[in-house]
C-alpha cells in the first residue's frame, strides 16, 4: 500500500535525479511507461515513456542550466495521486518558471506513472520570471535563487 512518506520520497528522489541530471536515476523514479504532460506548445508535447522523461531533463540541465525546487507537496495515498509546488530555475538565460504538477503513482510498484505539469504564467521570453502576478513568493518563503550550483558539468563550456 502507498504511503504519504513514500510518495513524497520518490517525488523528491526524482527532482534529485533531475537536478543531478542522472538519468538513471529519474528513470528509477517511474513506471516504464509514464507519461508526463504539458501544456500546449510546450517541449514538443507530451514525454512518453521513463527514458525519455530522464533524459529530456537531462538535456535540460546541459542546455539550459535546469534546476528545480519543491516548495509544497500534498500526497494522497488513498487516491494514488499526489500535488507539487515547483521552483524551475533556468540559469543559462536567467529565466524563473514557477507552477504545479499532478502525480499518479502505480498502486502495484509504487512509482510514478503520469506527471500532468500546469505553468503560472503562459510563456513569455520577454519576462524573466513566470509566476503569479502579484503573489509574494519571496515573503511565503519560495526559492528566490537557484538551489544548486550551475553551470552542471554536463554544460557545454561558454
């Protein structure tokens, strides 16, 4: 049976992996054939499959210098399904994304099986900061800086 504590350690072992950029990690974290969505116009559409879901954030953090926080999380055991807050620090261009995702975990195994990403703010590159308009993340407390040293050594040298 699912736990709270379970849910949220893998949750939190895949940003992990994601900010490590260790593809075998994040791949660990999910049912071979998850799924996670995005909004329209957004990386090419929906990542099928536990491969390509660690390896695009992957290329991620060595393209872009992707970073991410977990500034909330509610976990329901009994519904298999759980909600983040999220920090994504884009370092190479200084750009802030902030938003949510919905988890679905398999009750057999454990691990994700689907991630549905919600953005605050439609993209904008003229904006270095897409979040809420008004909303005080600073004085709640939410990541200002990014939470992990970047460039990544899987960066290409600029």
């Amino acid at each position: 049976m699912l736990t709270a504590e379970h849910m949220e350690s893998l949750i939190r072992r895949y940003f992990d992996g994601c900010n490590d950029a260790d593809v075998a990690g994040m791949v660990a974290c999910f049912t071979p054939d998850a799924v996670h969505y995005f909004p329209p116009g957004m990386y090419g559409g929906a990542w099928r499959g536990a491969d390509t879901i660690a390896a695009n954030w992957a290329h991620r953090v060595a393209t872009l210098g992707s970073a991410w926080t977990i500034d909330r999380v509610l976990t329901d055991p009994e519904s298999a399904q759980a909600v983040i807050e999220w920090s994504h620090f884009k370092t190479a261009g200084g750009t802030l994304l902030r938003g949510d995702e919905w988890y679905v975990f398999d009750r057999v195994s454990g691990l994700i099986s689907e991630i549905r990403a919600y953005y605050a703010s439609p993209v904008d590159p003229d904006r270095p900061e897409l979040a809420l308009d008004g909303f005080d993340y600073e004085g709640r407390g939410y990541p200002m800086t990014c939470p992990v040293p970047r460039p990544h050594p899987s960066q290409a040298a600029t």
